[in-house]
C-alpha cells in the first residue's frame, strides 16, 4: 500500500509549529490529502481548539507520498485552512507542548512515536500540569481524529527513519506533563534588559 507523509502546520506569535504522521492506505495522493483535512478538522474544530488559544492557529495541512524504498518524496499536496483556536486566555511559552504519544505492538522504541501538538492556553494546568479535564479533551479530540483517518481508508503507522519498516499504531496516550520542544521558540528574538553589577 502506499506510504505518506502528513503535516499539520501553524502558527504562534513570531514563531510556526508542526507535527507530521505518516500513515498507509490503498487510495491515491488526493483521497489521503482529503482524509488528512477531515482528521484534522475533526481533531481541532470544537475539540482541540478550546484548549487553545486565540493567537494560536492551524493555517495548513499536507500529504506527501513517499517511495518505501527510499523514503523519499515522491509528490505532495497542500490545503490552507484557518483554525484558530478559541480561548481568551494568553498561551503557555512557545516550547511548551501537548504530546500525544502513539504506540504500537512491538514492545521496543521503535514501536513506540509522539507528536506535538502547539502550545495550550493558561488556565488548563493544575499544579503545573495539564488538568484532569483537559488531558480528556485531548484524548477525546485524539480519539476523533484517528477514527477519521481510518473512516477514510488510512492507517496510521510508526517509520522507522533508519530501515523505513513501517509498524501500525494501536494505541495512543496522552500524559499530564507539559513537554519542552526548544525548535518551537529558535526563531524568536529575545528582549533583554541589562543591569549593572
């Protein structure tokens, strides 16, 4: 079956997110890119996004196919979306992110994936970590999106990048610990204010 590549992108004041899975299906490039819009949507639109906040937005979604040889792109399809989401509150620090971590039967690392989700809004941690309520919203929200990826033909799978064997996901988690992902804040100039000693 065919090998692809998705993307999900976006943006946060001054800085861009992106998280990537890879699935297989019988269909072509445009029916995984279609299937890709709807999981998508169905994992943001009146899911995710109330976790989210307003300065933060989902702007574009892309399938690639891939030779299973090589690994290497073969064609790519891409659609502009605005899903922005809906809280009021500020957003947590660029590098802070929500990981939904994916699983499958082999027992060893590389059975197990993750993804990054962009950073949530304040109010959705509790002592420092994600809210009870909240870690259900994601979890929800996750559960809608692979049911989608699968009501359109797709499985989603774990590529080995060293030897591309590709291990279908069976599962998915999602902890209640705020993850760190440092690429999220490179491209922000820092202000500093200098004292004298």
């Amino acid at each position: 079956m065919p090998l692809f590549r998705h993307v999900a992108s976006g943006a946060s004041p001054g800085e861009q997110w992106t998280f990537t899975l890879h699935t297989t299906g019988a269909g072509d490039l445009t029916s995984a890119q279609a299937t890709w819009e709807s999981a998508t949507a169905a994992l943001w639109v009146d899911q995710l996004d109330a976790l989210i906040s307003t300065d933060v937005v989902m702007t574009e979604v892309t399938t690639a196919s891939l030779d299973e040889g090589t690994g290497g792109q073969i064609s790519r399809l891409g659609t502009g979306v605005d899903y922005p989401g809906v809280s009021e509150s500020e957003m947590l620090p660029f590098q802070c992110a929500l990981v939904i971590s994916t699983r499958s039967a082999l027992a060893t690392r590389s059975g197990r994936g993750r993804f990054y989700l962009p950073p949530i809004a304040e109010g959705n941690t509790v002592g420092g970590r994600l809210s009870s309520t909240a870690q259900a919203a994601v979890v929800t929200a996750g559960s809608q999106f692979f049911a989608a990826l699968a009501t359109g033909g797709l499985e989603p799978v774990i590529l080995n990048r060293s030897t591309l064997a590709q291990t279908t996901i069976t599962q998915f988690d999602v902890g209640d610990i705020i993850d760190t992902q440092r690429r999220r804040r490179n491209g922000l100039i820092e202000a500093r204010t200098t004292a004298s000693v």
